[in-house]
C-alpha cells in the first residue's frame, strides 16, 4: 500500500509546527506605569436597587422545594399543575372577551 503525498505533506506540517513552537521567543509582559486611575461612582438609586436585592432572600416555601429538589423528595402534583393551567386559561380567555 503506498501512501500519496497528502500524508507527507501532513508530516512535514506537523514537524515545522513543533521545530517552529521551539524557536518561539516569549518575552515577559512589562507592567504599565503612569495610568491614571479609575474612578467608578454609585448611584444612590444603584445602591437601594442592590441592597433590595441582596435582602431579597428565597421564601420559606422556595427553600423547602429546593431542599426537597436536591433530597429526591419532591413530588410533582399533576393535578394541581392541571389546574393550575386550566384556572390560566380560564383567565386568558375571560380577558380577551
């Protein structure tokens, strides 16, 4: 079985690649002096919005569920999921009349 010039070409690729990562100089990066500052201001209305939503902690109900989820203890209702998709559309349908 002969192999063509494709695999030959392939080679030589391969071994230029490698003799070439050799020859590859890197030099360190030099730090930069003189920048200026940055210089970052927080709104008020910014700072309410972040501690509303760092107060903001899951319900009871929302941590029970989840440590239910990670237990393997939670069970899905289908027919509360049942209802509860019949009372939206109940609700869509009533809206659009």
């Amino acid at each position: 079985m002969k192999i063509g010039n494709g695999y030959n070409s392939y080679l030589k690729a391969i071994q230029k690649d490698t003799t070439h990562k050799e020859t590859i100089k890197t030099e360190p990066l030099k730090p930069r002096v003189n920048e200026a500052a940055v210089k970052v201001e927080i709104s008020e209305e910014a700072k309410r919005l972040a501690e509303k939503t760092i107060a903001s902690a899951p319900s009871a109900k929302a941590q029970e569920i989840k440590a239910a989820i990670q237990n393997g203890t939670y069970k899905v209702s289908a027919e509360n999921i049942a209802a509860g998709m019949m009372k939206a559309m109940e609700e869509q349908g009533a809206g659009s009349e």
